[in-house]
C-alpha cells in the first residue's frame, strides 16, 4: 500500500480555497511545518469540534512556525456552511478534496449511510509536512473518533522543534 511516509516527499495536494486562492502544498513555506488536517466534512459533530478547538489554538501553532489549513471533500456550499455555522472565520479551510488526492494521502472513504451526509466522503486525517515538503508526522482514522490531541500536539511541536527530534516510521 501506498501511503505518505515519514522522511518522503509529500504527495501532491491542491485545492481551493473559500477566500478564492488555490492552495499547492508544494507553494507552502512555513518556517517549521505545515499543518493538514483533512475532516470529513458538514456532517461530523466531531469535526466541528475539532476544527474549533484548531482555529482556538491556530495562534500558539503559529507562534511555532507551523501553518494549518484544513479541507473536505464537501462542495464550496457545504464548506461555507460549516465555516459559518461552525464559526471558523479565522481558520483555513479548503474544499473539494478529490478521492484521487484522498487516496494519495490514504485517507478512508466512506459512503454516506444517514441523512446529511454527502455520497462518499474521507475520514479524518493529520498530516505534519516539514519545510523541505517531506512528511514528518501522519495520523489517518477510520472514523471520527481517535484523532490526535491537538493541545499536547503544540507541546509535540515544542518538543520537536526544540530537541531536534527526528520524524519516525520511514522504512518502507
């Protein structure tokens, strides 16, 4: 299977934006890393708060040197719905995520099963990319639930920045 791996070269990732900008990975230079959190999309509870307590803590990762912006594979009309609905206004928030990009990044795919949800949709994932574009850190579930604790993950990225702490996992 293959799946981005640490101390490779990230796949491809493109999307637009809600402010109208396209976003390219491989256009990102933050000073430490970028920051991609892939959500399921208006349907999840758990994503909005998720996505909520990122925008909260968006200043601490900032200060850190490390960019965020989160996308679904939901239309642009279902992520300004949850952009206003969830109050995201500050965060980063792209949309149309393909199920080819969402396959690069071996990301689940679900069929929706209740009302509100859209026909197929990624499960979550986190996604750490260092500034020479190489992965560093991925965390990919099956479901909503499990992901990553975003508050001792800024803690994480003191500890890594700080110690020199190399990215785990590369052997293929």
């Amino acid at each position: 299977m293959n799946r981005p791996t640490p101390k490779h070269t990230a796949p491809d990732l493109q999307f637009p934006l809600l402010d109208g900008n396209q976003w390219n990975l491989a256009d990102q230079k933050p000073d430490n890393f970028t920051l991609v959190v892939f959500y399921r999309g208006l349907h999840c509870p758990l994503c909005k708060k998720y996505l909520q307590q990122l925008q909260e803590l968006q200043p601490e990762f900032e200060q850190r040197g490390v960019n965020i912006v989160a996308v679904s594979m939901d239309t642009e009309k279902r992520a300004r719905l949850s952009r206003q609905n969830w109050e995201l206004s500050n965060l980063t928030l792209g949309y149309g995520l393909t199920e080819k990009s969402a396959r690069d990044w071996a990301l689940y795919l679900s069929s929706g099963v209740k009302d509100g949800e859209p026909s197929e949709f990624s499960e979550p994932g986190l996604f750490l990319i260092d500034n020479s574009n190489q992965v560093y850190y991925s965390a990919i579930n099956s479901n909503p639930w499990g992901r990553p604790y975003l508050p001792s993950f800024v803690k994480a990225v003191d500890y890594i920045v700080q110690s020199g702490y190399p990215a785990r996992g590369e052997m293929l």
